[in-house]
DNA sequence: GTCTATAGCAAGATAGAC
DNA sequence: GTCTATCTTGCTATAGAC
C-alpha cells in the first residue's frame, strides 16, 4: 500500500511469494491423479515445501481446487477472446475460437483439464461459483454458434453442446505426434460446414 | 460341477450369490461420488453387508471397478446391437445406434457413465483389457460412420471422435426433464445431415 | 514463511469366529 | 457367506518453534 519504492506487479515483498509454484504443482497432480488421489504431501513437495506449509497460502484442499478453477477459466477465456481478435467470418471466428480452446486444452493445459473435468462434489457457495464462471466462459460459443449461417431448423443449442463434447473429449484421444489442436478445430468446423458456403 | 438337478442360469446355490447387489452398488457410488471417493463400507452398506464380507466376491477395490466396467461395456454394447437390428439406411443406423448409446448412458446408466468417466490409473493389465473393450465397442460406430454418404474430403475419423465426444459430454447437461436421449440423437444427426440428403 | 510434530480420523484389507 | 475386530497406512489440518 505505501510502497512508492515498489516494482510493478508487485504487491508484497517479492522473494517470499511462492504461491503461483504451489498452484502449478496442484494443477498438475489434480490433472494427473484426480482432485481425491492427490495429496496435499505431493503437490507440496513439487512445489519445493511441506504439507503444512501450503496451508500459508490455501485454508483447504478444496480452495486449492477452486484457486486451480478460476485460473484455468481464466486462462482458457483470455486465448479465445485474443484469437477472436483476428477473423471476421463467422465460420473463421468459430474455428479460431475453437482452435484456442483446444490449444489451451491439450498443450500443456494442466489448468484447462482440471476445469473440464473436477468439480467440487458438495453444492457449496465454491461449486456454484464455479460453475457461473464455466456458464459464462462458455457465452463466448453462444455467441459464436448463434452467427453462423444455417438452416432455419438447426437446433443451435445442440450444435453449441456438440461441439463442447466434441472439444473437451479430445483430452481422452489427443496424442502430440498427431493432428495439432489447429488441425482438429478445422477438421471439426469442416464437418460441420459441409454444403453451407464455399 | 456335478449340478444333475440344478435350474438354469444357476451355476451354484441360489440363495447366497449377492455379487449382483455389491456390483449395482458399486457402480451407483463410482458414478455419484467417483471411484476414490468411494469407500468400501459404503459400497458394502448399501449392498446390505459389511465391507469385510464384500472381499468374498471381489479381491480388491479395483477389481469391483474392473467389473462395474466389464458389465457397462456388455450392456451397451447389447443395447447398440439391439438397436442396430431394425433401421436399414445409414443416417437411420446411425441414429439408432446413439440413441441406444444415449439412452443406455442418460437413463440410470450407472454403469455405462462409470465406464466413461473411471479407468484404473496405473498402467495395469485391467487398465489395458478395459481399453481394449472400449474399443471394440468403438468399433460399431467406425462401422456405421464409413457407411455414411458424406463428401470425398470429409475426415471421417474426425466425424467419429466428435460424435462420440458430443454423446458422452451430454452427462454434463443432461437433465431429465428436459430432451430424451431419442431427441438429442434425432437433433445430433439433424445437424451433421444439413445438406445431404431428404 | 517454512519447519517439525502430531492430532484425529478414515481408508483398504485381513484373520478367524460363527 | 457374513460377521467383528483389528492391522497398517495414509490423509487433512493444526500448533507452535524458529
């Protein structure tokens, strides 16, 4: 607060904040071994520290997984909106969006997968909180999806949800000497586009 | 063995074998709670023992896991074969064949949405045979996708993996009150048919 | 901020009586 | 077949020294 001497982006004292190593240690074992295989004794020791010691910078285990949560969302939101800076199309602008969302997902997307895939299984005020940010991330698509020329009888709302499934489950068959997240967006669009436009 | 006089479908006393019992409870808590977070004395309690006594039907937590699969691959993959027994053209096979795959997944389908969700972690031979079941089943529906009429450019590998993403991520927003399972495969197949055919 | 030490508890699995 | 009792291990979280 009266730091007038301070670096920028530097709230605190900076050789003491070790909070972003913790975050990607969790990130990593929840994505690895499941939010319940992970110990709080793990994901400390990959951050350089003890189990009691993670507990300066996360009341819970669980805050670890929401902490994990907004960072992924945020994320994963911050590449789409970015790639949507670009095209113009709606076609283009789906598939760019979509080629950020897998990217984000598959290349090294510790936080992303977390997000498609642990949630907190009581209905606490964190559960709910989550899933607001996930409905609002996922806007974006609607968006998206409601710009594109088709059909006066398509259902948009199982398109946009096709294509959720279609994007996330990508993490159970996505190998890194194979297609590119960029390929597997145009290949996804591609299929859908089929006799629409040239 | 020498079983002269015992009843069909009866390989042993009639009266004791309650693996049928520990196996439904078994799959509705690996689905409610997920496989780490279930324990052995609820599983056993709902099976209406102790979970002491669950160890004379199965050796192990993941044995109960290997065989919750086993059976969720047998029954949908019945389903789809049942399914497959009527329609005779492509786009109607195909239908037919999600539906049954949606309905044997949305509808108390405990154990199929086991088998989406809980694999073994650790590199195992029970982790490789359920792989290899899975894909089996995958296989029914490279069939009935290579039946397709679709454009010469169409990647119909891209086709399958994004139907079954779009299928299995429908657990996600499924709800009950909302489309059968026969709706969202008649919307799913809508969409990918557009322009092909009448 | 990070440590050690430990409280307090729940888990998977086993042994042996019945 | 199912029970009770228990072994052993691992977990989250806390307390207090440094």
């Amino acid at each position: 607060m009266t730091a007038s001497t301070a670096t920028l982006a530097e709230t605190a004292k900076p050789r003491d904040n070790k909070r972003p190593q913790v975050l990607d240690s969790a990130a990593r074992y929840f994505r690895e071994q499941g939010y319940a295989a992970s110990s709080m004794r793990d994901i400390a020791a990959a951050a350089g520290m003890k189990a009691g010691s993670m507990y300066y910078y996360f009341a819970s285990k669980e805050e670890l997984l929401v902490a994990v949560h907004e960072e992924g969302i945020r994320r994963i939101t911050k590449a789409v909106n970015a790639a949507l800076a670009g095209p113009a199309g709606p076609w283009e602008r789906l598939e760019a969006a979509m080629s950020a969302h897998l990217a984000s997902l598959l290349d090294g997307g510790d936080y992303a997968q977390v997000v498609t895939r642990e949630l907190p299984r009581d209905d606490g005020p964190a559960r709910r909180r989550l899933i607001g940010m996930r409905d609002d991330y996922e806007t974006i698509f609607r968006g998206l999806v409601d710009a594109l020329p088709l059909p006066p009888e398509t259902s948009r709302r199982h398109l946009r949800l096709m294509l959720f499934g279609a994007m996330n489950w990508t993490q159970h068959w996505y190998r890194p000497a194979g297609d590119t997240p960029e390929a597997i967006a145009r290949a996804f669009v591609s299929v859908l586009r089929k006799g629409d436009q040239p």
